[in-house]
C-alpha cells in the first residue's frame, strides 16, 4: 500500500514540479497545486496535517463523483471542498502503482500545455 514516501518519489519525478516547504507534502507545476496532504480540521481543536491522506486535483466535478461512488473506500470529500474539483484519497488503501496514475493525472490537468510534452517525452517518468 502507498504511504508518504511514496507520493513525494512520484509527484517529484515528474518534470517541473516543486515541492512547497510545509508540515506534510505539497506540489506544484507552474504554481498550481496537485497533490498535498490533507489539513484536517476539527471544531475547536488545531488543524492536523494528515499525511496519510492526500488531497488530489480532478479536473472537474464529473471525475470527483465518478471516484466518489465508485471506490468510497479510497475516495472521500468534506463540505470545505465543495464545488472543487478535489478529492481526498486514503493512501493506504491504493497500490503504487495506482497512486502513480493518480498522481500523473492530477499534474497532466495542472500542467500548462507547454509543459505536459516533457511527460509525453519521457523526461519526467515516475516510475514506483
């Protein structure tokens, strides 16, 4: 099952990313987020960084209920993402292999265009 170490091997294997300084895992291209660990927040209590669970850019809400319904056990959300294209993923319950396909997914629909070819070319392969 994949844990921590393995998104950040994944997601930084791919060309252009950066890795944001924080308590857990946050990622970029080209200034946009696509894969981070969850900020847990509780009524009254401080808010937690969940590194066992990544929060995953989508795309648009169609994908997110099609992960949503079809695998609950992975795929969650709460009501702070509402409207967003985001879903919350339980690592623990995706091989590497799968989380690499979700990772590459959530940068190819961050990526500007100009950046997808060095995927497409081989220069970024994130390979588990």
């Amino acid at each position: 099952m994949a844990d921590a170490d393995d998104i950040r091997h994944l997601a930084l294997a791919l060309p252009h990313v950066v890795e944001i300084d924080s308590d857990g895992f946050d990622f970029r291209v080209a200034n946009k987020g696509f894969a981070w660990s969850y900020p847990e927040r509780r009524p009254g209590m401080a808010r937690r960084i969940r590194t066992d669970i990544a929060v995953l850019y989508v795309g648009d809400e169609a994908e997110k209920q099609a992960l949503l319904l079809g695998e609950p056990e992975v795929f969650f959300t709460t009501s702070a993402y509402d409207g967003l294209p985001l879903v919350m993923l339980r690592m623990a319950q995706v091989s590497v292999d799968r989380l690499k396909e979700l990772v590459t997914d959530a940068w190819r629909m961050r990526a500007p265009e100009s950046l997808v070819g060095d995927l497409d070319d081989g220069s970024g392969d994130p390979s588990p």
